[in-house]
C-alpha cells in the first residue's frame, strides 16, 4: 500500500479528503489546508525558495506573483496554491491585467482573514473573482464564472456574499449599463451596437430584473435591424432563458 494510500484522516481537522491533484508532492487536506509531503503530514517548514508553475507556460500579460513568492511551510504552500487558482481563473476569465492583479490582492486578504477556512476553496476562489469584476465596474454573470471554475452558479454567489460582507467591501450593485461592454465582446458586435444599446438603456425606464438580462435585451434590440443576435444567443451570455431576454425587450419599443 502507498503512503498516500494509508493516510485516511487528517491529524489536525479530521477530514478525509486529500488533494493530490496539484504540483505539491503528497498532496494537501482540503479541509484545513495541512500539506501531506509524501511521508508524514507536515506542519513545519519542507521546502524554500522561489516557486514558480513549471508546467504551465507564462505569459507577458499574467500577474508575476509567482516571481515574489518564496514558501516557508505549509501555509505558505496553501496560499500560493490559492494565488495559483485565481490567476488561473482569471485568465481563463480573459480578465484585464490590472483586474488579475486585484483579483490575487484580494485573494490574499481573504485568506488573511481566514475567511477559507472549512470551505470549498474552489467555490470561495470564483467568489473572489466574482467579487472583483463587481468591484471593477466590469461585471460578469455569475454563470460565466462559475462555468470557468466548475463549481455552482449558488455557490460563487453565495461565496462573494460572504467576501463582501466578513471584509466590509462598498461595492454598489450593478446595473444594466455594466454588463453591455462584456456582453458585446462576447456577441462580438460592431461598436456602434454597443453605444446604441447604451442609448436604449438610458432612454427606457425598465420594471427591475436581472441586469445581465435586460443588457443583454438592449443589446438584442439594438441588432434588429441586422439581425445579427438572437434571442437564444443573447439569453446563454446572460444565463437566462430567450423568453426573459424577448420579454425585457418589449419594454424598450
């Protein structure tokens, strides 16, 4: 039997769950975050100096975090695996350079906090970037990020509700107007569509709903002529149904 085989529970929470998924030999609890170096659990220092992800190329326009880490123990591990997954989130997100960068300063706050201990680390990770788009005034639909993390739409909700409550972030909720830049890229449409649909939202008092959604209606309205979006299309960016998107769209005509 492996070494890996016999351990069962963690020494210091109890859990059973032991990652072996990531670039750290052994694996890490999931739990409580204690590494697992191959032959005992250690929480004393087991490796230094400057760490970088050997397997994954890097590119000019990704955070340089790596660079400046040097881990000293366990919990030093267990953050650069967390500045690991953000960054990684985040440039599957195509988030701008200066957005991945907030998004791992906020990580690191989180977990200075404590704010990951007994939680899904993946779940809280997408809330961070959730948060952050928010933050930025560029926000995305929950949906968009939770696909990229494979966690639940609930869940990087639920975590960013947590993130802005424990850390006292002012963030206004966002409206319509936020979600047309995103959206538009996604569409891939003219710019001229953008600053049409800015138009419609600014001339038409809507009723309340889901921002994406109605962004996504004054997007589609603004394509009539061209018909160069449709109701389905418009609906999946948002994640909301083609009904939701043709239903706000009513209100603009």
């Amino acid at each position: 039997m492996s070494s890996e085989e016999s351990i069962k529970q963690c020494p210091a929470c109890g859990s059973e769950t032991l990652d072996t998924d990531r670039d750290i030999p052994g694996g890490i609890c999931r739990g409580c975050g204690l590494v697992y170096d191959g032959s005992e659990w250690a929480d004393n220092p087991i490796r230094s100096g400057k760490i970088g992800v050997q397997s994954e190329p890097e590119s000019a326009t990704r955070s340089d975090w790596r660079d400046e880490v040097t881990i000293r123990d366990a919990s030093d591990q267990q953050l650069v695996r967390i500045l690991s997954w953000t960054d990684d989130l985040a440039n599957r997100l195509s988030l701008q350079s200066e957005e991945r960068e907030t998004a791992v300063e906020l990580a690191v706050e989180v977990w200075d906090q404590n704010l990951m201990h007994g939680r899904e680390l993946e779940s809280v990770i997408a809330g961070v970037v959730y948060t952050t788009c928010r933050k930025s005034g560029q926000p995305r639909p929950s949906h968009s990020i939770a696909d990229a993390a494979k966690v639940g739409e609930r869940k990087v909700r639920n975590a960013s509700s947590m993130i802005t409550r424990e850390l006292d972030l002012q963030i206004n909720p966002p409206g319509p107007k936020e979600y047309v830049p995103h959206l538009n890229s996604q569409f891939e449409l003219p710019n001229h569509v953008e600053r049409e649909a800015f138009e419609i939202l600014r001339d038409t008092e809507t009723t309340g709903g889901n921002p994406a959604a109605i962004a996504a209606a004054a997007l589609y309205t603004a394509t009539q002529d061209s018909d160069s979006l449709t109701l389905q299309t418009a609906g999946k960016a948002a994640g909301v149904s083609k009904e939701t998107v043709w239903r706000h769209s009513t209100e603009f005509k």
